[in-house]
C-alpha cells in the first residue's frame, strides 16, 4: 500500500470514532503529513465541536508547529467552506500555510459541494481528490446525507433462520444467541430512538431498552394503528419514554407515554420519518416485525440492515423480510452470523 494510500486510511478509521456523537453532522477524520511522518490527526468528535481539520491542526506539538506549512493533509471530506457552529475550515486551512490537500469525497451539502475545493485552489494550494477512497469516505457520511433530507438514519435490524423464517405467528421465540442478544442491546444504546409493529409487541412484550450493557435507553416507538395498545405491556413502563404512533386521533402525553398521530397514507413513513426528525431522532432502529420492516424497504428508506442469522430451522412460520443491496460487513456471534448490508 502506497504511504498515500496508509494517510487517507488512517483518516478514515478516525473518522469512525465520531460515531453517532456527531448527531447531524458527518463523521470526518484528518491526517497532517510532513516527510511520510504524521504530525497531527484528529476527528469530529461531537456535534457542535471542533471539526477534523481543526482537531488535527491543533494535536501538533509546538516543537513541530513550524512544519504545518510544508505538510500535506489528508481528510475524508471536503472542508467546510461556510460559518454555522464553528468558522469554516477553509479559513483554518489558508491561515496555516498548507500547499496540498488530499480530499477523500465532496461534501454532498450544496453551499460545499465543491466550493470549498475551488476555494482553496483559487488560494493557491494543490487540492486532489482521493478516487480509490471516494467509496469507503462516502459510505462514511450515508448518516448525513439522510439527515441533509431531513430525516433519520434509518437501521433495519432482525434475526432469521437457516430457511428464512424470523418467527412463528403468536408465539414467542428468541433466535439468536446470548452474544448477539448483547450486541443488539449496544446497538440500541447507539440510536435515538427503537421502533415496532403492533404485533411484536403483544407477541413477544419486549421491553426494548438497553439493560444486558451500560448505555442509554433509547425511546421505544410503537406503531399502534387504533391506539389500544394497554398498559400492561413492557414498553409501557417507565424505564423508558415511549411513542405510540397511531392512526385514531390520539394525542396526548400520559407519564412517560406520549401518543401522536399520522395517518396510514402512502406517504406514512415519509411522514413518520420527517416527524421524527423534527422531535431530535438522528439514527432510528426499526426492529420488527416483518410487516413493520417491509414498510420501510417498499418505500426505500432504509440506510442499513443488520441481519442476524442464526444456524436454526423452522420450516414453516412468519418469513423473514427480502431486501436487495450490498453486504458491506460481516461478523459472527459464536453460532450466529451478522451481516451489514447497505441499499444498492
């Protein structure tokens, strides 16, 4: 791997740190270079904080500050160019002297898109932009650029068997195994919000919240056409806030439960998604069941999936959901295997 090549990796592998603490914002890292030596990195942290080039700019040590202007810097995304909760890291760019940027993709918010590269070039600094890892640096920003649509990052998470059962109808059954049944639990502590279907919630009265690791409750969301769900269930208890999305009228807020109403249109996930947005939810899980989850994938919002599957049959029962893309990841549970799949 060329030394260009191991810098613009690096970058990414900060920018993956960022996680979800960056909320709206994109994840970005950024690599100072001088004589094949890093110098300084950093990444976007969290929303509202210094960006990945300040971040790397300000890691230099002072016996090294002279070096910044005859480095180059490698970012997975093209600098901001405009003022919102910080100045734009152009101006940072300019100020410190640096002669040659590497940018791994364009910024796909159109007061960037662009601009700030141009920018910089008209500045006179050598800007080039990384083809072999537009892929890897886009796959890095698919949150922002759904929430650049105002909405959430939207997960779709389930597990199935061997012959592509996820259940049995009016039954309760658990699939996966105890290793999985803990990363779902990390999953759930990483995401604003958890949604389900009526069904899976009379069916198998899942509490949804984040109880087998240490991490925040997200609220639990249920979709609950005629507003009857009844308190007995989990998801009614006060570990959690919750949300009753229905089709009957109701709204109101009792305790922890809060109800609202959006109507069985075939805009309803749009609509969904865009109300949910407004209420602070960047990254939504939607865990089941099938019915649910199909809603999403047939109106093709949906930014990934996390298949469980696990080595068990059922030969008959409720099938799993169908869904094309491109598996981007995999990784196994002991006996289970997870795939992570991006839409195509």
């Amino acid at each position: 791997m060329p030394d260009s090549d191991i810098y613009m990796q690096r970058a990414i592998e900060l920018a993956r740190l960022g996680g979800v603490k960056t909320k709206t914002n994109p994840n970005v890292g950024a690599v100072l270079v001088h004589a094949d030596a890093i110098i300084g990195e950093g990444y976007h942290k969290q929303y509202g904080g210094s960006h990945a080039e300040i971040e790397a700019l300000t890691s230099v040590s002072d016996d090294k500050m002279h070096l910044i202007a005859d480095s180059t810097m490698y970012v997975t995304l093209e600098p901001c160019c405009i003022h919102s909760k910080t100045p734009p890291c152009t101006d940072a760019i300019i100020k410190a002297g640096i002669k040659k940027l590497v940018v791994g993709c364009r910024d796909p918010h159109k007061p960037m898109n662009g601009q700030s590269i141009d920018l910089l070039r008209a500045e006179g600094i050598e800007v080039l932009e990384a083809a072999d890892f537009k892929s890897q640096c886009e796959d890095l920003i698919r949150p922002f650029i759904a929430h650049l649509q105002k909405r959430p990052y939207v997960i779709l998470k389930w597990a199935q068997t061997l012959d592509n059962y996820i259940g049995k109808r009016d039954q309760q059954l658990w699939l996966s195994n105890d290793f999985s049944k803990v990363k779902s639990h990390t999953w759930r502590s990483e995401v604003d919000a958890i949604l389900v279907g009526y069904n899976t919630v009379v069916t198998d009265d899942p509490k949804l919240t984040t109880r087998l690791v240490n991490g925040p409750n997200p609220m639990r969301i249920v979709l609950d056409r005629d507003a009857s769900l009844n308190s007995e269930y989990a998801v009614c208890n006060k570990e959690a806030s919750t949300l009753i999305i229905n089709g009957a009228g109701r709204e109101e807020q009792l305790d922890s439960i809060r109800y609202h109403t959006i109507g069985e249109g075939d805009n309803f996930v749009a609509e969904l998604l865009a109300y949910l947005f407004e209420e602070g939810v960047c990254y939504l899980m939607v865990e089941g069941g099938t019915k649910t989850i199909n809603k999403f994938i047939n109106a093709k919002l949906w930014d990934e999936a996390r298949i469980i599957k696990v080595h068990k049959q059922l030969r008959s029962g409720i099938a799993a959901p169908r869904l094309g893309g491109r598996r981007f990841k995999c990784e196994f549970m002991h006996s289970d295997r997870i795939d992570y799949v991006y839409p195509s």
